[in-house]
C-alpha cells in the first residue's frame, strides 16, 4: 500500500511523521505499512517494489531503516545499524579533514610568513656555504613549510592545506632562486623534494 498523502502521526509518542515514514523519527515506532520482511535485522528494510524517493526512475525494495524512505544503491548509506537514507545517516567528515574558512586563512598566513623567512634565512646561509649545502637545506625549508602549517590548523589535513603548501614552497623557490637554478641539478633534485615533504606533511 502506498504511504498516505497526509503526515502519520506516531500511535506510541503522537509525533507526526512524513507521509513516507514506515517508522517514527521520535521513538522509532513502526507507524507506516509492515515491510515485506520482518525477518530483516541488518538495518536493511525490505519493502515491495517502489520507486526511489531520491531517484525516481530507480525501482527499489530497499527502505531507509530509521525514517522508511524508499532508497536505492546510488543514495543509501550503510551505517552501523543499517542502511540509511542521507538525511538519516548524518555523514559527517572527520575532525581531521573539516577545515573551516578560518584554518585556511591561518594556513595562508603561516604559509607566507615561513614562505619568505625561510627564503630569506636559505640565502644567507647559501652567501656563507655555497649552493650544495643549500640544496640539502632546501629540503628542510620544505618540512618547514608543511610542519608550519600543520600547527598553525591544529594538525588538520586535506587537499586544499596541500595547496597552500605548494604554493608557499614556491613563494620559497622563487625568493630562493632555486627555481631559476635549472643548471644545479643539486637544486632541481632538492626543490622536488622539498615540495614532497611539504605537501605530504597536510595532505
């Protein structure tokens, strides 16, 4: 029997539920019409065959375990407890990998900052040592970078930390003149390693 065109209300705690709901959203009650099998205890509600409420040129038999809306393989989420529908499943990202505007602007500025001061730093000590200590310390300036980084957003890590890493690694190459030093093939190998390090370090 296909749900109700108006709101179920649940028999056991009196919330009203979507006309969909085979179960209640409050106390978990089931308030619509039986599954087809009761024998379910995955979380996976089998239903006779209806159409997806998200996709509705997908024939199903699948239902939401929490809410009862008809999902098919493309939207369902398997849970814990179950199947899910999206809205009942909560996905959520991890801690590690949520980064807020606000990381990313402190990203940014540490980014910059060791960008240009490890630069600035890698000069000096090039002027006092010559290019192949450099090199080797060029590979330092990249986990710099990335150790800088990764402080400054609490240990966060994603694509678009990556990003930001690579691009204070060039702000670093181009203050350094190690990008331009295309005949120290000490420096081309360093640099290539120091983006490596860098970007791994938040990736």
């Amino acid at each position: 029997m296909g749900p109700s065109a108006s709101p179920i209300t649940c028999p056991t705690c009196g919330t009203e539920n979507t006309p969909h709901a085979r179960f209640c959203t409050n106390c978990g009650v089931a308030v619509g019409s039986h599954p087809a099998d009761a024998s379910k205890t995955s979380g996976e509600v089998e239903y006779d065959l209806h159409r997806c409420t998200f996709h509705p040129d997908v024939e199903t038999r699948l239902g939401c375990g929490k809410c009862g809306q008809y999902i098919c393989p493309r939207c369902m989420i398997q849970t814990p407890v179950g199947a899910r529908c999206r809205d009942c499943a909560q996905v959520t990202r991890l801690p590690t990998f949520d980064i807020s505007t606000g990381y990313l602007v402190r990203a940014s500025s540490a980014a910059v900052v060791v960008g240009v001061v490890t630069a600035i730093v890698w000069n000096l000590i090039v002027n006092a040592t010559g290019i192949y200590v450099g090199s080797v310390l060029a590979i330092g300036a990249g986990y710099l970078v990335g150790e800088a980084i990764s402080l400054a957003t609490n240990r966060k890590r994603g694509r678009s930390l990556a990003i930001i890493a690579g691009i204070s690694m060039t702000i670093f190459a181009v203050l350094s003149g190690l990008l331009f030093s295309i005949f120290s093939i000490f420096g081309i190998i360093s640099l290539v390693f120091a983006y490596y390090i860098a970007v791994n370090r938040v990736r």
